[in-house]
C-alpha cells in the first residue's frame, strides 16, 4: 500500500513537475498534472487541463489531495522587457489566487499547499547567510516577483490546508536545468569565473528538492516559509572550478561582467540571474530534522554526472 492517496502538481509540465511526478509516482496512488496542454497517461501519473485562470473541471481533481503543489510561473529567464514582466507576475499570482478561492470554499481540500517562491527574495549577500529569521528581503524587480507571488498566497484563506511556501534555489538535475548550461560552458573551455566569481549560488539538487516537499508533508506542524537550497552553497568561481574538474575540463576562461551583458542581450536572458550573490540558509528545514543528502556541490556534481543520457 502507499503511502499517499494523491498529489496534484499546478503548472506540473516543466523541469521541477517532471522530477516530483516521478518521485512520487511510486510513493502515491495517483500523481495528477493540471497543465494547459494534453499528455498521455503514463502509468498513474495523468494530466487535466487548465488555463490556470478559470475554475472548471480540474477542480475535483483537488478533493481528497495529500498535496498540492504550485509550480506555475513564467520563466524568468528572459530579458526583462515590460511585457515580459507583466506576464512573469501574472503567470504567478492569477495561478496562486485562483486555487487559494478554489481551496477556500472545498470541504475536502488538500491537506498541504506547497507554493513555490525563490531564494532571490533575499538581498545580494556576500557578506552573511540569509535565512528564514533573519535574512534581509532585496529590492529590484526579481525581488518584487517574489513578495506579489507570497503575498498572493498568504492571504488566501484556507483554514483547513497548511501552507508552505518554499523559496527555492537553482535545481541541479542533468536535464533542462541550470546545471547542463553550466557544464557545455566548461566543456567549451568557458567555465571560469563569471563576473567577479565572488557571488554565491543558491543550489539545489533535484532529489533534495524533491525530498524536502515528502518531508514537509510528513512534518505536519511545520507550515510558513522554508528556503530551500543545499545548506553549503558556493561562490560562482569556486562553483566553476568544480564543474571543470568533475568534467576533465584544463582550463576555463573567465567571463567579465561587460562581455556577459553583451552575452545576456545576445541570447535573450539578465545578467542578474548570474551576477546576484544568494548566499542562502535552508535553517528552518535543517531545525526541524530534514537531512540533505546532497550537502556539497562536489556532490551533487559527480552523482549528476554519473547518470547515463
């Protein structure tokens, strides 16, 4: 028997639903993908359809959840045009509220609500860890994404689902993650520091993310905030240095902040998702008893690289 009855993914079609449909394929009855296109079923894991804006026959599949977790959200990176960020908040908050109604007036709804955040709602650390007490919100339009998208989601009322919003770091995995660009960088003899090489890097490897959500649906007094990211993160040269040694790269020629705005402006993306230092501090996860297993980037690095496609 397993041990979940259902878990349902908001917006589940991308890199991070893709890996939590497959962790918990095997942990839950059903894993069900509310996403705006049709896949087939694959086992018992299936898609219903949603706009993400309307209510309408995908909000059964909410009755009697374990879980429900929110991943909706355009991607960021893109070049920070006004109508790019007009259609990163919406694709965030119109989502979020939309469930928070939806939730509010079930009279068996999920009994977790996971809403994903990032860890870029702190401000550019170099100097100390941000955590979940202490840490200092930044200021800038990532930042002002992240405070709309959690404010959304705390003032839905849903006296009977617990709520986390999980600030994320960057997801480590071998495919449609951050971490294959980095590697194809090193690879081409490109992976030295970025920048000053001074920032920190806010990481997560995709079965700690993974993880941590099982752990918070476990945990039922834990509710609020909780970063998410390997609790020893890792200056961007230092990060580098690592991937070109895991990979038998000899060298890697650095990149100055000048030639990565040309780069930035070239392939459509912003120099801050690089330049910004998240010197992050999963805290509240790591008092409550969760164990990362993938602590150190060397790590994570070298199981990723392990894996065969």
């Amino acid at each position: 028997m397993k041990p979940y009855k259902k878990i349902v993914l908001a917006g589940g079609n991308g890199y991070l639903g893709t890996v939590l449909a497959k962790y918990y394929r095997n942990l839950a009855d059903e894993v069900i993908i509310l996403a705006r296109k049709p896949k087939p079923v694959d086992g018992n894991v299936h898609t219903a359809l949603w706009d993400g804006e309307t209510e309408a026959g995908w909000t059964v599949h909410l009755t009697g959840a374990d879980m429900l977790v929110n991943l909706c959200g355009k991607n960021v990176n893109c070049r920070y045009t006004e109508k790019n960020k007009r259609e990163i908040v919406r694709s965030r908050v119109l989502p979020t509220e939309l469930l928070g109604r939806v939730i509010n007036k079930m009279t068996d709804p999920p009994k977790l609500w996971i809403n994903l955040s990032s860890a870029t709602i702190y401000r550019h650390a170099e100097d100390r860890l941000q955590d979940e007490e202490t840490g200092e919100i930044g200021y800038g339009f990532s930042v002002d994404v992240c405070k709309s998208w959690e404010k959304a989601f705390f003032a839905a009322d849903t006296p009977r689902t617990r709520k986390v919003a999980l600030r994320m770091g960057i997801v480590f995995g071998r495919s449609d993650s951050a971490f294959p660009r980095l590697l194809n960088l090193a690879r081409l003899g490109l992976g030295g520091r970025q920048g000053n090489g001074q920032q920190y890097m806010a990481w997560v490897h995709e079965q700690d993310a993974a993880r941590s959500t099982q752990w918070l649906l476990d945990q039922a007094d834990l509710q609020g905030v909780f970063n998410c990211t390997a609790p020893k993160g890792e200056k961007n040269t230092d990060m580098m240095r690592i991937i070109r040694k895991a990979c038998g790269a000899p060298f890697g020629l650095p990149t100055p902040e000048w030639l990565l705005e040309i780069g930035a402006a070239m392939i459509g993306t912003e120099t801050e998702l690089i330049l910004k230092s998240r010197w992050v501090l999963p805290k509240r996860l790591l008092d409550s008893g969760f164990k990362f297993q993938f602590e150190r980037a060397e790590y994570a690095v070298h199981q990723i690289l392990s894996i065969r496609g």
